[in-house]
C-alpha cells in the first residue's frame, strides 16, 4: 500500500514539476490500515482535486486524510506591485540565485510569506520569491507609454542639467503626468522628468506584422552591447530570452519569460526566417531549448549571448556552436504559415 501510494505522490509531483508555475510538495505523514494522512503544500486546488482523483482511481479502497496540504493560492488574493525601479525574481526568500527581473508597477499576487519575502505570482503565472520591502499596496497610477530608452534618466526638472532623481528602465510601463518643451513627467520610481523620445504611447504601437517586424530590429538595435546577466531583463543586463521578450512587448506582444516557454506558446516556423522571428537552440541528443536568438532576417540574428556577453548580432552559419546546435523556430506575428 505504501509503495502504491509513494508512487502516485512520485508521479504528481513529476507531472507539476515546473517550478517555474507549479508546486508539488506533498508526503505521506502516517499510514495505519486503509488510512492515509497527507501533508505539505500545493499551489492550486486544481492540483489538490488531480491528487485526489488520482488516489480515488488508483486506490479506491484507501481512505485520504488530506487537511494537512496546504493551497497556497487562495480567493481574493492580496495583490502588491512593484515599488522600486526594477528588482529580482528569485528562486529561494535570499539574494541568491536569479529567476527574472521585476520593473516597477508590475502588478504581483502574493501566495505566501516569509518574513521579509514574497513567494509571488506574476500575471502571466511565473513563480518566484520577491523582497517584500520593495513591494508596495499604493495605487500605480494606469500607465500610458513604455520606457524606450535602455536607461532613462529622471530629472527633477525639464532640462538635460537638472538634478537627477533617478533611473527607469527600458520596458517599464509608466504614467505621463505632463508635458514640457520635449520632456514628459511621467510616474515612475520616483517620479520624473524624461525626454519625450525615450516614450512610446500604447496607442501609438505598431498595429500590422510588417510595422511591428520593422520597429522590432530598430528596438534591438538600441540594446546593442548591453551585458548578459542569467535571469536579467532589463539595460542593468539581459539574458536571451529576457531580451526576445522585451524586444516583444517594446511592439506589444505578450510572450513567456523563458526559451522553452515561448517557443511552446509561439507558433512554429520554418525557413526562410523574417526579422522578429525567433530561433531556438540546444541539445540536440534530447531536443532541450536552452538559448534563443532574434532574426534579423534569415539566419542572421541579434541575441544576448552568454558567449559574447552580451546583445550582439552573429550569423548562425558562420558561428559552429550556433550552426551545431539550432533546432527549431516560431513567430508570434499573424503575417506567415508555420
């Protein structure tokens, strides 16, 4: 009986392996005739419901004692956003290692805490532990343009001389709160004067798959050089997929935070290659996407390497390691069959 039950737990927590938007952690506490008493924590009542309809099919005569796993996400959930210009995702509640970079306003439902941490859930259901203090219950105003420019510099008044009051990153969403001989108050953390061409309007993003390709290679352009950081999504440093993301949502496209994940949710290409279409390489013993590359047009592309450290623009043919290792493609744009 316990070997059976021991399975079941062994095959649902492989099923919500994925850190990255499941938690599994479920044991058996005690077992004494037909009954079991469970214990740990799972992320969803979904995840709950699939444990117990696992073991009412698999062991219907073992009664289930299950008031010790915790759901962790619950109805009407506190939601924090982002306080501060930009801080880290990360995998344990330490400064330790880094899942993905969080930019201010970013809207966060908080599933557990501890202490001065957050395990947190993003929008889009990516997982990760943010630092509490950073986090904050004040409305942020609804924002009406994106940062362009890698860096911005806020300034205490309109003029390119006047006190700095802080830094905004390319990619974060902000408020314009007024206009002034070319400089935009906008709200950020804090708020600040910006030139009016580091914004672009959300009204004013690019609507066809030829705009948004178009704007797409000038956009890379402007993170050219910016350094690799594993986790990094922003100009403080980028990894690759970190960059196809930005460089997505700088047109207005919502894509995943990771390689594997946007190429699952994109739509799957072959050659030739169009600007903005992503390419994917790997293991290709085991098909495991580990990087992931911006097409400038066919096999020339723009990615953040950890090779080069950095964004820089490579030719897939003429690099071996990146010649040896494609595997596959996909487009988020409407304009071409897969």
């Amino acid at each position: 009986m316990r070997e059976d039950l021991e399975a079941i737990l062994k095959e649902l927590a492989e099923r919500f392996a994925d850190t990255r938007a499941h938690l599994f952690e479920v044991n058996v506490q005690s077992l004494e005739g037909n009954t079991a008493v469970l214990a740990g924590r799972v992320l969803e009542e979904a995840t709950l419901q699939a444990l117990r309809l696992a073991l009412a099919e698999t062991l219907p005569g073992l009664r289930v004692v299950d008031d010790g796993v915790q759901v962790l996400r619950q109805d009407n959930p506190k939601i924090l956003s982002v306080g501060t210009n930009l801080t880290g995702l990360y995998a344990q509640p330490e400064f330790g290692e880094l899942l993905s970079e969080l930019m201010y306003g970013w809207a966060l439902e908080i599933v557990e805490e501890r202490g001065d941490w957050a395990f947190v859930r993003q929008l889009d259901g990516y997982l990760g532990w943010a630092y509490l203090p950073y986090l904050t219950d004040d409305l942020i105003p609804v924002p009406t343009h994106l940062v362009m420019e890698p860096v911005g510099l806020l300034r205490a008044e309109p003029r390119a001389n006047a006190p700095l009051l802080g830094r905004v990153l390319g990619g974060t969403s902000v408020r314009l709160l007024d206009l002034k001989d070319g400089w935009a108050r906008v709200s950020a953390s804090p708020h600040g004067w910006l030139p009016t061409d580091a914004l672009r309007a959300f009204e004013e993003l690019p609507e066809t798959a030829l705009e948004k390709r178009a704007q797409m290679m000038q956009d890379a352009a402007r993170l050219t050089g910016v350094p690799y950081l594993w986790g990094g999504c922003s100009a403080n440093g980028i990894d690759c997929s970190g960059f196809a993301q930005l460089l997505h949502r700088w047109v207005g496209i919502a894509t995943p935070r990771d390689a594997d994940m946007q190429y699952r949710h994109g739509k799957p290409i072959e050659p030739p290659f169009l600007p903005g279409d992503l390419l994917f390489f790997g293991d290709t013993d085991t098909s495991r996407i580990t990087h992931v590359t911006i097409s400038l047009g066919g096999w020339q592309i723009i990615h953040s390497s950890r090779a080069r450290n950095g964004v820089y623009v490579d030719d897939v043919q003429s690099v071996p390691h990146l010649k040896e290792s494609y595997l596959r493609a996909c487009t988020y744009m409407d304009d071409r069959e897969g």
